[in-house]
C-alpha cells in the first residue's frame, strides 16, 4: 500500500489527525527519567496508546537529530511501534540543491524508509524532484506554514495581486505528476483556508496550527466538508501527547485523540444528515 492509499484508507475510516511526536525530554512526564532511553519509553506508550484511533504519525526530525550520540536510534526504534498501515511522516523540511536532496531522499525514505516527509520549495523544482521520483511516497511541500514569520516570504504580495504561497501551491499542482505531492498548509487562520481551499485541486493536505497554536478544529472540518473533499490530515502534538504529565499520560492521549475523532464524526454526520 503506497502513502497516498494509507492516507485515504484512513479518511474513510473517519480518521484525519495526525499525532506529532514532537517529543521533548523536558516535557515528558518525570517518572521516565529513570527509564533507560525516557523518549522512547513515551513514544511507545503514546504511539501504542493512539494507533486505533490516528490517521498518521508525524516525528519533528529537530527533537531526535539533538539527542547526540543517539542520533536516529530512538527514531528508529519508535518506527518499530507503528503498524504497516499507518502513515509515518517525516518531518524534517528538508530542500537543497539537487544532489544534497538526492541524499536526503534516499536517506528518509529508502534507508528509514518514511512513507512522507516535509519539504520546502524556496530553492525551486530541482530541490524538489529527487523526492518526487518515488511515486509510492507522499511529499508534503510547505506552501502557508503556521508560524507567525509566514507573513515574512509566504504572505508576500506579487505583481498579479497573488501572493507567494499561492503561487506556490500552483507550482505543486503543476509538479504532482505522479500524484505523489501534498501541501502543508496551516490551519491558525480558518479564513486564510476557506478562501483557498479550491486551489488545492487533488493535493492531499497536512495541516498544522490545531491545538496549541489555536487553530479551530471545527473551522478545518466543516471548510473540507463545504468543499466536499477528504485527503487530509490534522496535525496535533503538545495539546495530545502532554495531556497528562502523571503515569496516565498515555491514556488521558489516547482520550483526547477519540474526544477529537467523535467531533469530527459529529460533524460530518450534521452534515449528511443536514
């Protein structure tokens, strides 16, 4: 089953949020810093805890690439924990000159072998196309990020009264030959996606900005609902994996997470049932 099936499969089971692990050694519960390697003791709990109930699960390279001489072992051996049918995204925004991204290619997605990764576009299509030539991968390509720096680059207005990020998700249409491309798309500002939702054509969605950034569940559901269209994912971290920090932590996760699937159930059922 290649990427893009993982995540429709998903959909279709009613499932669309995206467990970051996002894993800091400062904010996981105390009690696991006796353990042997304290992150992957969470990972596991966490990633055992929530897999019935996820769309995907999304490791933020930048908080396991500074575990020093670990590197990627607890990367890796949290991959372990995660059934064949889930979508493992990388998150590593990635995007170089084409033989550095060559190697970035061939190392997240043939030799840790992520079924996604994050990219970004700045340095133009010849950044972008060695992680493109795997049509069984998903490549997630930032376009309106969440962060409040998006109004530095992305939010730039263009002579035709576009703005970058638009131009942007043009582009990505335009490269999603193989249908193998996404966007990351954030999701702070619920208008910002209404207006631009039609342009995302067949592009499969990630988006940030749920949860601790304040973005609205609820406004993200029924913008894809209006538009008619799945292939997407909601991307939750802090607000799911540090809903407790007692020894419950694993459990009052995988509350939330079921919390959030039966409002989007609700949701959608308002909706054909309206």
């Amino acid at each position: 089953m290649n990427a893009l099936d993982k995540l429709k499969k998903k959909n279709e089971e009613g499932k669309f949020i995206c467990v970051g692990l996002d894993t800091d050694i400062n904010k996981i519960p105390t009690h696991l810093l006796k353990c042997e390697n304290p992150i992957l003791e969470f990972n596991k709990a966490i990633i055992e805890s929530c897999s019935d109930f996820a769309a995907a699960f999304k490791f933020n390279f930048a908080f396991y690439e500074r575990e020093r001489f670990k590197l990627f072992e607890t990367l890796i051996r949290s991959l372990e924990f995660i059934p064949e049918n889930m979508l493992i995204i990388a998150d590593a925004k990635r995007g170089d000159i084409g033989n550095t991204s060559e190697m970035y290619a061939k190392a997240i997605l043939e030799d840790l072998q992520f079924d996604s990764i994050t990219v970004n576009p700045y340095m133009g299509e010849d950044s972008i196309s060695p992680f493109l030539r795997n049509q069984d991968k998903l490549i997630f390509i930032l376009a309106l990020t969440s962060n409040s720096g998006a109004i530095d680059f992305e939010k730039t207005k263009l002579e035709n009264g576009r703005f970058l990020f638009q131009h942007v998700i043009e582009k990505i249409n335009s490269w999603n030959q193989k249908k193998n491309c996404g966007i990351v798309f954030g999701a702070t500002n619920s208008y910002e996606l209404k207006e631009n939702v039609e342009i995302f054509r067949d592009l499969p969605v990630l988006l940030p900005g749920i949860g601790a950034q304040g973005g609205s569940l609820t406004d993200v559901i029924s913008t894809f609902i209006k538009a008619n269209r799945k292939d997407y994912i909601i991307n939750v971290s802090r607000s799911l994996i540090y809903k407790s920090n007692g020894k419950d932590y694993s459990e009052e996760s995988k509350k939330e997470i079921i919390s959030l699937n039966n409002l989007i159930e609700k949701l959608y059922n308002k909706e054909n049932n309206g």
